[in-house]
C-alpha cells in the first residue's frame, strides 16, 4: 500500500504525484496544511524530521525527499519507465534534478512567500508570522521566509531567487533544442522536476519570462506536459483555483518589479 502525505500547493508534491500519475499507481491521501503549521505536528515530524512534504510510506516503510522518491517508485514500479536507458542521457535527466535541488528549489520559497502568499501571511498579523517561523527548523530558510515577508520584491534573496529562475529557463530553452522533453523523445523525471517550477513561475504572473517571442521551446513544452493527463490527476484536480488566483494577482502587482530584476539576468 502506497500513501502520500502531500500538499496540493507543493512543488515537491506535485512532481510525486506526476509519478504516480504517469505510473497508474493509487495511493492514500494525507493532505498537509502547510499554511497551518501542519508540517510541524509532532506526529508528522516522525515521518519526515525535515518539516517538509511530501512523504511516502510504502508497505510501513517511509520515502523521504522528493527526488529521491520518484528514483524509489521508478525502482519500485519500472512501468513505465521515467528514466532514460542511454547512460548519458540519464546522467543528463540527473544533472536537472539535482541542479533543480540544488538552486532553484532553495529560492523557490522566496519568490512563494515574497509575491504569492505574502499578502495572505501579512493578514495574520506578527505574532503569527513569529510563530509560524519559530517552528522552521533550517536557520538559513527561516532567514530566508522572515525576509521576504518583511519585504517583498525588495528583499536582497529575490535577486538571487528570480535569476535562479531565469538561468532555469534559459537552459531549458537550449536543451529543447534537442527533443520534444528534456531528455529525449519521452518524459523523464527531469520533466516531473521541472514542471512545478515552471508552473509556479505561470502562477506567479511571471509567464512573460516564457513568451513565445523570448523562450518559445519553454512555452511549447509547458503545453505539452500540461496536455498529459497525468497533469489533471496530479495538478489540476488538486490545485485550489482560488489559490492561483491569489497568487496570480499578487504576482501581477509586483510584475514590474521582478521583470526589473529578471532583465539584468536575461
């Protein structure tokens, strides 16, 4: 028995369920509020001691980090396989998802924080912002959230944080050069990475970064992996629209300020 302790909002979750759609695999639902704190409940922390989704619990044995966990049910369950045969190939589908760990993953929270939700945090007040920091258990995230909270667009991490996106799409772009997917004629897991990131980026009014007229590969394979069903099961019946809709607006406020920022990158 497979089940999954998730956030409809998460990058990391969505990129697991990716999996388990592509893969056809069924699973119990644990819905965590991340908003809530419920991260942070003790009995969760037993699960996962990182304070982050999603986890995977597999016949009474937990799957922790979300890279890690697609390479177990790709192990786990090689039908259809999401890894490519060619060695190089699949070190290229390796050298995207952990470059995406690596550096993008890590600012992915600050522009989250710093455009989407930071209205939302704003509204319940400073002794709920401390609270809901006090229980971040990595010092240098937490630096990171009370920051961008504190400032929004102008924080000093959002430079480092859109740039990060920016160089993301600019390799996709010259990567699609070569196939319809990252690596190759087929979706890999370096696609499931990606897509949430790309996806958030949309979600974030930040979708002129991936015009047609600036990064058309981007923007046609965007398309592509949104068209797959395992799309819909993964995003698109999870994802509360009134969320994209926050997100979105409060992006659209900041727009100018981070096409600023994204320009001297680009």
């Amino acid at each position: 028995m497979l089940e999954l302790h998730h956030n409809a909002a998460s990058t990391c979750s969505q990129k697991v369920r990716f999996v388990l759609a592509e893969k056809g695999l069924d699973y119990v639902s644990h819905e965590i509020d991340l908003i809530a704190g419920g991260q942070h409940d003790p009995e969760y922390v037993k699960l996962n001691p990182n304070h982050v989704v999603p986890t995977i619990v597999h016949d009474g044995k937990v799957i922790i980090e979300s890279t890690l966990i697609n390479e177990y049910l790709d192990d786990a369950f090689p039908e259809p396989p999401l890894r490519p045969e060619d060695p190089v190939a699949r070190h290229a589908m390796r050298m995207w998802t952990k470059r995406i760990d690596d550096k993008v993953h890590p600012m992915a929270g600050v522009i989250t924080f710093g455009i989407g939700a930071r209205p939302l945090l704003i509204a319940q007040g400073q002794e709920a912002i401390d609270e809901a920091l006090a229980k971040i258990p990595n010092e240098a995230q937490r630096a990171r959230r009370k920051s961008v909270i504190e400032h929004g667009v102008k924080a000093p991490e959002m430079k480092t944080a859109i740039h990060a996106f920016v160089d993301m799409v600019n390799d996709m772009e010259t990567s699609l050069a070569n196939g319809p997917w990252l690596c190759g004629e087929h979706p890999s897991l370096a696609d499931a990475c990606a897509f949430p990131y790309v996806m958030r980026m949309d979600h974030l009014a930040m979708d002129p970064l991936f015009a047609p007229d600036m990064r058309p590969r981007v923007r046609d394979w965007y398309a592509r992996i949104r068209a797959l069903p395992s799309f819909d099961a993964a995003v698109t019946q999870l994802l509360p629209e009134f969320v994209i809709e926050m997100f979105r607006s409060n992006g659209a406020e900041v727009w100018d300020d981070v096409k600023a920022l994204a320009a001297r990158r680009a």
